[in-house]
C-alpha cells in the first residue's frame, strides 16, 4: 500500500508529463519519455552543469587557503537552499493541504502509510535538488584532493545530512505557510505578490553572485576564520566533506534523530491537520444601500472578478501592469544613460532614443492580454453568458474594456516618465504619451478578436488556455514582431521623416485598426461568440 501512495504522489507531481491536460487525454510513451529526457537536460545540463562551474570556481582557490571545510559550508548552503525552495511548495499542498485528504482516511488505509507516503514525496524532490549541487561538488572535491574510503562515505552522509535538513525545513515552513493561508481571504493577492518578490529576489542575487564570489575568492581566509569563531556548528559540518568520521557521525545521528521525531508528531497531528478548516474573521453585516449596476458594467465586474480571483491569470496576463510603471520610475533615475549610450551608437539617425523608448513601451504594453484567454476561460460554462439578457457583443466589449482600464494607468505613468527625460518639442513629447495609449487601445481590440477566433473551451486546466493556447501563442508572437517592425521602420525609413510625423503615423494607423477591429467585434465577431459552445 505504501508503495501505491508514493507511486500517486509522484504522479500528481508529474501529471503534466503523463497527462495533456489540453486534449484531455494521456500523452502516448514516446512524449512521456520525451518529457523526462526534457526535464533531465534541465535537471542535469542545465542546474548540474551551473553548479559544476560554481564548484570548479571555489574548490581549487578555497584549499589552497587551508579552507576546504568552508567550501562544503558554502556547497551545502547552496543544496538546503536549492533543495527547501523546490520542495516547500510541495510539503505545503502535499502534507497539510492536500485535496485528497478526506478520500483517502475514508478508504481502510493506516495513517502511518498516508503520512509515510506524503513525507517520502517530499523527502525524493528534495533530493532530485539536492543532487544538482552534491554530485558537482564532490566530484570536483576528489578531483582536487584524490579519493579516500573516509572521503567517499562522508560525502555519502554528507548528503544524506543534507536532504534531512531540507526536509525539516520544508515540512516546518509548509506548515507556517498552511497556517497562514488558512487565514487569508485575499490568496491570490499573496500568491501574486510572493511569486514577485521571490522573481526579483532571484534576478537581485543572480546580478550579484559574480560580485560575491569575487569578493569571497579574495577575501576567502578571512571570512572563513569569522565562520569558524562565531558559527562554529557550520565549521564542524565543513569538516565532514573533508572526511571528518567522527563529526560525520555525529551530524548523522543528530538529524536522523529529528527526522524520528517528525515523523512521529506527524503521525499524532495528520488528523487535525487533514482535516482543519479556513479560520478567518467573520464580519457583521451591515444593511447599506448597493448603486445598481448597468448590464455592461456588470459585465466589465464579473471579468475583473475572474481576473483576480487567479493568481496564474494575473502573473500571465497582467504583468505589464507593475512592469511599466517600475520601467517608468527607473528611466527616471537612469534614463539619461540609455538615451545617451544609443545616441552614440545610432548617431546618423536622429531621434533613435526616442523610437526605441516608445518601442519598449509597446512591448511591455503587450504584456498586458487579459482579453486573450478571456473567452476560452469561460469553458464549457459559456452558456452562461449565452443564457444571460446581454447581446454578444456586450460581453465581448466587456472583456476588450477591461484590458483598456487595467493598461491606461500603467501605459500613462510609462510614456510621462519616457517624455520627462526625452530632449524634444512639446508636440513629441505629447506624442510620446498618445501614441502607448493608441497602442494600448488596438491590443485590447485585437486581443479580443484573437479569443474570439481562437478560443479553446475543452480545457481541465486554466493554465491551458492561459498559456498554452494557439490563441496566447499568437498575440505574444504578433506584438513582438510588432514591436520589432516599429524600431526596424523607423531605422529604415522613418527618421527621414522626424521622429514626430512617425508617432503620428503610428498613432493614427493604431487609432483606425481599433475602430475597423471593434466594428468586427461588433458584427462577425458577436455572431462567432454567440455560436461557441
């Protein structure tokens, strides 16, 4: 039985490769091997090959300084990092939330083997992380120092010391995170707001890692003589990457205690963990008097609604919302620099700053594409907006205006602060405003006929129509090559006509394209909505 569960916990974890959630059907063996061959170059070539380089970087420099304990404090910093970050989210849905809970304590299986099932997950992806980095990091060690039979089994539990404190740090910070969700109301918000913050920390150390290795390449005598005085747990865990058998052993012992004593308050809390509900505060009602909406606002609500209320949707499709205004507020501070390096590079062509200002502005405006998976989210549900007394053409323009509200506000703070530091007339800089939000305009018009045209209803994964469809496949194409073409014209031809006539050229020719597009919206565009099913 135990072995039954592991085998359905490592499913769910790689549905996605047996399982084509787009068609609805199992994925035949050649794409299943396919998939993992895929993964497998990722794991190995990609993670394993990073962390071989790190590991060639700082072994030879660190023992040549008599400090080859503190490259085994480092490398394994790395793991428990690499190895808690890939699994908490894991531990978290697995142990203490997972949907499944209340079918299976109602099957005749014992508790022990749930929960046995459940940590050995958890326990195995942290492992296919920790791999990543273990297997580089004693590789390079043998081949700086040779091979020992001391060496060779301290590594071994060396890295099985590692995956014990991953799995305790996952499993402890997947039950505060359990905690606390059941405590929100506004989850999507958070995820939303996490999944950013953890992308710009990730972009943040990545920028800085070559500084920092530089910095402890140079200064690597000193901050490990800081480790050993002040953090002197870590230098005798270094000591077991150089062969150390007696703190090898001791390490050993400590946390296959802890892990002991997991599994046992698993086993006596699983229950009340299974089984806990959402505690949040309940709120009195109070009568007040509710402004009565008109069909089309309603319509306009109920997308908003959907919008936010998934955190897949907002990371996907409405990123350029936080994009532009932190690009805006950053070329204030740094824009002067950008205008001034493509001056010199583009000096025969006069207003090149400028052009390619406004083409970022219409890429990261294209960011912004809630109207794309909008009537594919809708699913087999659509009858609903068929059954409801609005014309087709109503919800269409619905989900178009959408996408106009949530891109103006971001689109105008962007093209304020590009004209702000730009060197040209009033009527340029006027233009520099304008034409993103033509631009802004015609991607939500063109957006909407793209879901109307392409939609995919038959989906039992959001993510699908969100990011999968030929529909999400074709806008991100189309407003790149967009994008291009508006640098690449103006190079061409464009910069003899001033940098001014070519905004009003785009402004005009993205202002008519939006009308002809919601005039088919409203037409041809209604009457193909009206027909899905």
């Amino acid at each position: 039985m135990l072995k039954t569960l592991v085998k359905k916990q490592l499913f769910e974890v790689f549905k996605g490769y047996f399982y084509d959630a787009k068609r609805n059907k199992m994925r035949s063996k050649f794409v299943i091997a396919a998939w993992f061959v895929f993964f497998a170059v990722i794991m190995v070539g990609v993670l394993g090959g990073m962390f071989l380089a790190l590991s060639l970087t700082l072994c030879g420099p660190l023992i040549s300084c008599n400090a080859g304990w503190f490259y085994f404090v480092l490398m394994g910093t790395v793991a428990v990092l690499l190895g808690s970050f890939g699994s908490v989210y894991n531990s978290y849905t697995a142990l203490y939330l997972s949907k499944d809970n209340d079918l299976l304590l109602s099957l005749p299986i014992p508790v022990r083997n749930i929960v046995g099932s459940r940590l050995i997950n958890v326990y195995l992806l942290g492992v296919m992380y920790i791999l990543t980095v273990t297997i580089p990091t004693e590789i390079v060690y043998f081949m700086q120092t040779g091979i020992t039979g001391a060496k060779v089994l301290c590594g071994i539990l060396f890295f099985f010391i590692i995956s014990a404190i991953v799995m305790l740090i996952s499993c402890g910070l997947g039950y505060v995170i359990a905690k606390i969700s059941l405590r929100l109301k506004n989850k999507s918000f958070i995820t939303v707001f996490v999944t950013l913050a953890a992308v710009a920390a990730y972009y943040f150390f990545y920028f800085k890692a070559g500084d920092f290795i530089r910095d402890l390449l140079v200064n690597a005598p000193i901050y490990a003589e800081n480790v050993r005085r002040y953090a002197y747990p870590l230098y005798l865990f270094g000591l077991i990457g150089e062969g150390n058998i007696v703190w090898c052993f001791v390490f050993t012992a400590l946390f296959a205690g802890a892990c002991f004593l997991l599994w046992h308050h698993m086993l006596k809390s699983f229950i009340s963990i299974a089984t806990a509900s959402s505690k949040v505060e309940k709120i009195q009602y109070v009568e007040k008097t509710v402004k009565e909406k008109s069909p089309f606002e309603a319509l306009v609500w109920k997308e908003l609604q959907k919008f936010t209320s998934s955190p897949t949707y907002m990371l996907n499709c409405g990123l350029g919302i936080i994009l532009m205004p932190a690009a805006g507020i950053l070329l204030l501070f740094k824009g002067q620099v950008i205008i001034e390096a493509v001056e010199r590079v583009f000096s025969d062509y006069p207003g090149s700053a400028t052009a390619f200002l406004c083409t970022g502005l219409i890429f990261m405006g294209s960011m912004i594409d809630t109207a794309v998976p909008s009537v594919s989210l809708e699913g087999k549900s659509i009858w609903i907006s068929h059954s409801l007394p609005v014309k087709p053409r109503q919800v269409l323009l619905s989900k178009m205006t959408l996408q106009i509200v949530l891109a103006a506000i971001p689109t105008l703070i962007a093209a304020l602060c590009t004209s702000m530091i730009v060197d040209e007339s009033f009527i340029c800089k006027l233009l520099i405003v304008i034409m993103p939000m033509m631009f802004a305009l015609f991607s939500a018009a063109i957006d909407t006929a793209i879901a109307v045209k392409a939609p995919l209803l038959n989906w039992t994964n959001e993510m699908v129509p969100i990011k999968q469809s030929g529909g999400a496949f074709l806008a991100i194409l189309s407003f790149w090559g967009l994008s291009i073409l508006f640098a690449a014209v103006y190079m061409l031809a464009g910069f003899c006509f001033g940098i001014v006539m070519y905004l009003i050229a785009w402004s005009v020719l993205f202002a008519v394209l939006s009308i002809l597009i919601i005039v088919w919206l409203c037409t041809k565009g209604a009457g193909i909505y009206s027909e899905l099913a």
